[in-house]
C-alpha cells in the first residue's frame, strides 16, 4: 500500500514484519514504518529519509552507513538498533521525534555509556534544535507538538536558544566553534580601534597609562598618553588592545588579559574613552560568554 504526502508516493509498510529482513541499499524515503517489525533487519546504506519509525521495533537492526536525514525516530523503548551500525549512520543529527524524544534520549545515554562521544552530541543536538522548533511553531513540525505555535513567548525563547545556543555551538555538537567566533570578533574589533588610532581624539580614544611601580621610572611619564599612530603600527596596535579587550575579565589570578600584557617591552596598560570603552566592554562580555560556552561544551554535558 502507498499514500500520498510530502515526500510523494510513500510505502506503506506500517505494521509489516521484516525481522530479519535483507534491506541492504533499499530506497525507503519517506517510508511510513510505523509499528513495523525491523528487529536484526539489515539496512545497510539504505536511505530512510524522512522515514517514520514511530513504535517501530528495531532490536538490533544494523544501520551501518544508513541515510536517516530528518528521520522521525521514535521506535519502542528497549528497541535500539545495533548501536555500533547506528554510530556509523549518516546525518544522525538531523534525526527528529513525532511527539516525544524519549526514543532519542534512550540513544544518547547509550552512546554515553559506549564513549561515542561525536554521536553522543548529535543527538543532544537533534533533541534541542526539534525543542527550538518546536517552541517556534514551525510549520513543518508534526501536528502533536505545536502547543506553543504562534505563542510570544515560545517564540522568544526559540530565538534565544537560537542565538545564544545553536547558532554558537549547535547545542554542544561544534564544541570548538565558540572559539572560531571568538578570534573572529579579535579581527572584526580591531577595525574601529584602528580608525580610533589613526584619528584619535582625547574624549574618544586609547591611553597609554605607565604604570606607577613600573622598574624603570625613567620611561614614560606620570600623566596618561593619548595613542595617535601612523604607518604598520596602527593594525598591530588595534589588534593587540582588541586582544587585551577579548581577555579582560578574569577572576583574581586567572585573567589572561594580564597574562597577554606581559609581553610588552614597556609597563603600562591601555585603557580607552569615549565609545570606545563601550565598544570593548561589548566585545569582553561577548568573549567571555564564549569562553565559558566552549569550556562548558568541551567539557561537560550542559545541554542534556
């Protein structure tokens, strides 16, 4: 039997009994598996996209290499597949749930236990970026879970696990990305305090401040200097202080801002006005927020 969705002409496979079953390379996109019996089925590098799997049993059904982009994963408790052939299957993040991720959660714990960590993150991705979905009241979530379509609300907190969460880190799945963005933004706020540097002006600008116990007292002078460079020295410069504004919120001993500022030849310490102070008390609150995502991701667990 066949019905008629979005994917076209699905197999109606609901309820059949392919334990056992040789679907070695079967093309099941979009295929309706509900309450399907698939237990020790073979379905290497079949493609199962959008496939339904709702209270299907897969009790250890190899999935080695197998597609499940936006497969709706939700087979009966205790029915995992093969965990080892489903580590290995494709677009594992993708995967989604019709009504609950109880079957998702089941999963991720054993992928913990077995120490697939990668898979592990996958799927705690799956879970929250169906939640944010969901929350959204995107269209294309199943029908059962739009409590919260069109709420305020709901809205505002998907748009919030969306810019603080997934778009940084995809909820732990790209641990090291919080990192990328953070040089990143080294360079993007380095360009206006070069233009500050080449055009500086006392109430908007960055001082050079010697520091009262420096060892040397016979270089620099008790009174801040205004910083006006020419010439190379004006991106080095704006990079360096954007690096000094990157690092500069520590707790007592632990502040890396310092640790970067001992590199300097001389003793001093820039310090900025104007908006320009504004500007760098922005990009510390954002770098540090990204250090304590990548630290947080790296190495721990704080999405589950």
């Amino acid at each position: 039997m066949e019905s008629r969705g979005k994917e076209g002409r699905r197999a109606d496979l609901s309820e059949a009994n392919l334990a056992l079953a040789d679907l070695r390379g079967a093309y099941l996109r979009g295929a309706d598996l509900s309450w399907a019996n698939l237990s020790e089925a073979d379905l290497f590098e079949a493609n199962l996209t959008r496939a339904i799997l709702s209270g299907a049993n897969l009790t250890q059904a190899k999935l080695y290499r197998a597609d499940l982009f936006e497969v709706y994963f939700e087979p009966k408790l205790g029915t995992l597949p093969d965990l080892v052939s489903v580590a290995f299957a494709k677009n594992l993040s993708s995967v989604q749930f019709l009504v609950f991720p109880h079957a998702l959660v089941e999963l991720r714990e054993a992928f913990k236990k077995a120490g697939f960590r990668r898979q592990e993150r996958e799927i705690t991705y799956a879970i929250k970026h169906n939640e944010r979905l969901d929350l959204w009241g995107n269209e294309d979530v199943p029908i059962f879970r739009k409590a919260e379509d069109g709420h305020i609300f709901g809205k505002a907190e998907s748009a919030f696990d969306l810019i603080f969460f997934e778009l940084p880190s995809d909820y732990g799945m790209s641990p090291g990305r919080p990192l990328l963005i953070l040089i990143g933004l080294v360079f993007v706020f380095s360009i206006p305090y070069a233009i500050v540097l080449w055009r500086n002006r006392k109430e908007h600008g960055i001082w050079k401040g010697w520091l009262p116990e420096r060892v040397r007292t016979d270089i620099g002078s008790q009174k801040p200097e205004l910083l006006i460079l020419r010439g190379y020295r004006v991106p080095l410069f704006a990079v360096y202080f954007s690096l000094l504004s990157a690092f500069s919120i520590g707790w007592r001993e632990l502040n890396v801002g310092n640790w970067i500022s001992r590199v300097q030849s001389e003793e001093y310490v820039l310090r900025p006005t104007g908006w320009v102070r504004t500007v760098s008390g922005i990009q510390s609150l954002i770098s540090v927020y990204l250090l304590a995502l990548w630290a947080l991701t790296y190495f721990g667990r704080p999405f589950e």
